[in-house]
C-alpha cells in the first residue's frame, strides 16, 4: 500500500483542534497507506505515545485554524506532494488508491486534488452538499515549491478531484458548532484585512450585510440547506453568521484596535489634538505631543484647547498651530471652529479626553481617522477607542500616551513640559524686585483655590501655613491666582502679614512659577504648571485616586504628594457629590504641621 518509492510518499499533516475522539482511528487508518504523517495540534499524552510508537511526528500546537496547523506542518518537512486532512476525516480506500495512484504520475504545475465529502453534523449525516464556506477543505497538493500562503495557493492552483470519498464527521452539539464558528470568523477577518486593509466602518457594514444575506441565500437554497431540517437550518445561519462576525472582528482587531492606522502612519500629514478640559489636564496632555513629534517629526500637529488653556502650548516646539474655544461655547461657535479646521484636512483627530463637547466637535471636523481616549463614558464617534482596562489609579498621562501606543508608537517620554520665553523670564526677574522681594530667601508660591470645594485643603489652613513658613520658616510665600480668584487673593492679603500676591494672566503666572523653589497647591491646575516647569511640588489631593493626575514616576523625585488612605473614595464621588455631598472632607485631612515639615524638607531647611 505504501509506495515503493519513498520520494513519491505524501507527507501526510493531520490537523487537530480539540477532539480527539477519532484522532486515533484516522491516524491509524492513514498508518498502513503513507509513511509520513505528522500530526499538529494541542498534545493529547495517550495518543502522542501511539504516533510516537509508530515512528509518527507531531507537533504541539494551539492555534484554533485549521489552514494555520496544515501550514505548520508544511513548513516542518519539505515535500512535492502534501495530504491535508482533519483528524475527524476518514478516506475511503477507493480515495486512498487513487491517491498513490495520482503521486506517481508526472506533474510540472502546482495542482490541488479535491476529494467528494460524505458530511455528518449534530450527529447527523446529511444528504446534501454543505460544507463550510469559509474553512478549506481537505485535499491532496502538488507544489513544487513551498506555498507561502495556503489559502492563496489552493485558490490560484489547477483544480481536480479524484475518485473515492472523505467521510468527514463534524461537530456533534450546537456549542461546539458555535465555538468552532467564531474560530472560523477569527480567521477569515484576517484574511479579509490582508486583501483589503483600508476598509472603513460603512464599507463594513455594507459589506457584512451584502455577504451574509448573499451566503445565507446560497447555502439554504442553492445548496439545499432548507431540505437538512434542523441540521441544515443550523449549519446554514452559522456559516452565514461567520461573515458577519468576521467584519466585526475585522473592525475590532484593525479598525478600533488601531492597527490600520498603525498600518498607513506614514500616510499621515497633519495631527491634530483636541483636549477641551481643565488648566491642569492641558499641561497632562504635553507629553503626547512631544512623542508625536520625535516619532513623526515631519507630521504637522495642531492642538485644539480652551481659550484659557491656549497659553500653555505657547513657545511649544511640538506644536504648529493652536485653536481656542470659550469654556462655554454656543452652537454657533463650534459651528464657526468647526468651519475653520475642517478647511486643514486633518489625516488623524486624537481626543485625549471624549465627552460631549469633545466628542462632537471630533464627529464634525472633517479627517480620515480619530481616536478617542474614554475611559469612563460611553464613546461613539471614534474609529479607534481607547477604553477601559479597570485600573482605576492608571495615570492620566499613561492615559494619554495609550492613543499613540494604539498606532504602534513607543513613548520615549512622559514628563510634562511648558516653555517660558527668554522675555517672560526678564519680565518674572524685574517684577520680583519691584515688589521688593528678597531673592537670598526661599519663594514659595502657594495657590489656595480651587473649581471643586471637595479638592479644596482649605483657606483657612493655607493661611495657617504662610504664617508659619514667614514666620518660623523664614521664607517669602506669593498667593498666585487668575482674574476670577479675585477676591481670595484679597481674603489672603488681609490675613497674612508679609505675603505676595500675584493676579494675572496665564504665561505672566507661568514665568512667576519658574522662579519659585516650592508650590504648594491643592490639587489644581497651578501645580501642575509647576511640576512641569521642573519646580519642586508640593500637592494635596483630596477625593482621587493618588496616581490619576500625579504619575508617580513624575512626582518620585523632588516632589510630594500627600493624599490619604479612605475606604469611602471609588472611581464615581458618590460620596462626594449631591445629592448627599460630604461635609466632612477626610480625604482632605492633612495636618498644616505635617505639610510645614515637608515643606522645609523639600526646600533643604531640616
């Protein structure tokens, strides 16, 4: 039965997924008719020391695809003529005799040899020809040099068939007909990416929607599915259900994963960066442009913030252009910045923070790609997401950086940088002494406001504080603050003997900052202008999670962060806002003596 010439055996690749009901008798079966047959899939011991017995290969494998096992066993032996089969396949001898007929014969071409299939599924045989549309069948192969891909091999080869027939038994229940299904569709979303890999969401549902009824219609009628029964009635919706799980997986493994861009990154000419949140989440959101930058630094990127927030992306080398909105803008002007960037024909949107504002100005403004950064809200129009991972206390910084991770590009840096002019810096010098201060003694600057009364340390502790740092400390404190914080500024004047206050514009603030050795702040934005000014810091943090806006790594050296162990603070405030809002504030519960002694520590005094 084994042919007598041993370069004219087939190797025979037995392709096993789970089952390993017949594996044994298939193997066996094939034992007396080829000399080389391997065996690829998950181990099974028993069975392993029968292949192993009879002088057999196998070799362990856990890829659910059965082209993706025929393949390896391929590439493990070179061979002209190769016998791929399932491990619940049997040959009939009629099958078996032609095929050792066929490998004698002189062939010049690649050739793929089909076999006529006898099905059984749900433990059923059935009458008619179905077979699964999407998962190649078992044949006999000529090749003459080593395929590359399988599947475009069988499909651009000369087909025949042979005589004889496959008794190919199936899956026996529904859920493993199910399971098998999605490992099916797994496996044709990546061949649908290989053959087209700019596929968009609408060129995916049409698509989804056009194959699955074209399939469904095929296999039901044409090939006589609806005369199967229950059998049929159910191979037919799962085959047809493969497709659209297929597109699904195609959008949600290339699209929204980010690997299609990733792809075509080299395609990309304009950036632009849309982060409409806080003073503080602005300066968070630098270190994303500076990793645009020194991976792409031909890409033109512009950022699009709030008005108050414009200031900090000034003198930024990352940056080309920087669009502003009121903290509160109409209808008619998003409409208006809506107009006036869609004329940049932006490739990429990157919306480092989706909520509604944020999220409908990227829906509007005109580019090939967006990714949305949302971490706690619900996310439609974006093409990439960057969702949650369920680590609550993940930094808003690596945050951020996930965007570009997305799109294949490694952070090389995750500090925060603002620029201050050579002018700014002249000004910040000659205003200093204006106001007569002592530049031989330590500046302090301190920032006692804050949006939300629960970040709030308290003024009355700040005030506490600057007493003591003037008074036992021997060091100047300066209260800086912005326009609105007006009468706080006041409030601390008329309480603390001795203090500076600054009120005043952002940069004006900013170049003030960087001449301080210490910022003392709630957990604002200020403090962040500082640390990313490289000033020491001083935070105190009240209901969040520690590392959420102050990354350790950023904060480890030369600066402190104090925040309190509670069991009431979760990812949500609820027990911070309305309808019951807390009065206590213990997160906030940082002893004015303790932050004084830290102060002095960090300023070289202790």
């Amino acid at each position: 039965m084994i042919p007598s010439h041993p370069e004219k055996n087939p190797t025979v690749v037995i392709a096993h997924r789970a089952e390993v009901e017949h594996l044994e008798r298939s193997f066996l079966d094939l034992l007396p008719w080829f000399e080389n047959i391997i065996v690829v899939g998950p181990e099974h011991p028993q069975i392993l020391q029968v292949v192993k017995h009879h002088g057999r290969s196998w070799i362990n494998s856990d890829s659910p695809h059965i082209v993706e096992l025929w393949e390896e066993g391929m590439r493990s032996r070179e061979s002209d003529w190769y016998l791929l089969i399932q491990s619940t396949e049997y040959l009939s001898t009629v099958l078996k005799e032609a095929i050792t007929e066929i490998i004698q014969s002189s062939q010049d071409k690649p050739k793929v040899y089909t076999f006529a299939h006898q099905n059984f599924f749900l433990k059923q045989r059935l009458k008619y020809n179905l077979e699964w549309t999407h998962e190649l069948q078992s044949g006999l192969l000529f090749a003459s040099t080593h395929p590359v891909s399988l599947d475009e091999f069988i499909h651009s080869a000369k087909t025949e068939s042979l005589d004889g027939e496959l008794v190919h038994f199936g899956e026996r229940t529904l859920s493993e007909a199910t399971q098998n299904s999605i490992q099916r569709a797994d496996w044709l979303s990546d061949q649908l990416y290989k053959k087209s890999p700019g596929l968009n969401k609408r060129m995916l549902v049409s698509g989804a929607i056009k194959y699955f009824s074209k399939n469904l219609f095929t296999t039901w009628l044409v090939r006589r599915g609806i005369r199967e029964g229950y059998e049929g009635l159910v191979f037919c919706l799962l085959d047809s259900v493969v497709i659209l799980f297929a597109y699904l997986g195609y959008y949600e493994k290339y699209v929204r994963s980010g690997k299609q861009i990733e792809s075509q990154r080299s395609s990309i000419k304009k950036i632009l960066v849309i982060k409409v949140r806080g003073l503080g989440d602005a300066v968070l959101a630098t270190p994303v442009l500076k990793n645009l930058k020194t991976h792409m630094p031909k890409v033109s990127i512009s950022v699009l913030t709030f008005n108050f927030c414009k200031g900090l992306f000034e003198n930024n080398p990352n940056v080309d252009e920087v669009y502003g909105l009121p903290g509160d803008p109409s209808s008619n002007e998003q409409a208006k910045i809506t107009r006036t960037l869609n004329d940049q024909n932006f490739d990429l949107i990157i919306n480092l923070h989706a909520r509604n504002l944020s999220s409908k100005l990227a829906k509007n403004i005109k580019a090939r790609w967006r990714i949305g950064r949302s971490y706690f809200l619900r996310e439609k129009f974006t093409d990439v997401l960057i969702g949650s991972d369920h680590e609550p206390d993940k930094s808003s910084i690596e945050r951020d950086l996930d965007c570009i991770r997305a799109i294949g590009l490694d952070p090389v840096e995750k500090q925060p940088e603002l620029f201050v002019s050579d002018e700014e810096y002249k000004w910040a010098n000659e205003y200093l002494a204006e106001q007569n201060l002592d530049r031989s003694k330590k500046l302090i600057m301190i920032h006692p406001a804050v949006t939300q009364y629960y970040r709030h340390w308290g003024l009355e502790k700040f005030i506490e504080l600057s007493r003591n740092l003037i008074n036992e400390g021997g060091h100047q404190v300066m209260g800086i603050f912005s326009p609105m914080e007006q009468s706080i500024a006041d409030s601390l004047v008329a309480k603390v003997e001795g203090i500076f206050v600054y009120v005043g514009p952002l940069r004006p603030s900013m170049a003030l900052i960087q001449q301080a050795d210490l910022m003392i702040d709630n957990d604002s934005g200020p403090s962040h202008v500082s640390q990313a000014l490289k000033v020491p810091t001083m935070v105190l943090v009240g209901p969040d999670f520690k590392n959420t806006y102050r990354d350790e790594q950023i904060y480890e050296n030369g600066n402190y962060v104090f925040h309190q162990d509670i069991p009431c603070r979760d990812l949500f405030f609820s027990r911070c806002l309305p309808p019951e809002p807390c009065q206590e504030l213990t997160c906030m519960n940082h002893a004015v003596k303790e932050v004084f002694d830290k102060a002095q520590e960090l300023l070289g005094c202790k």
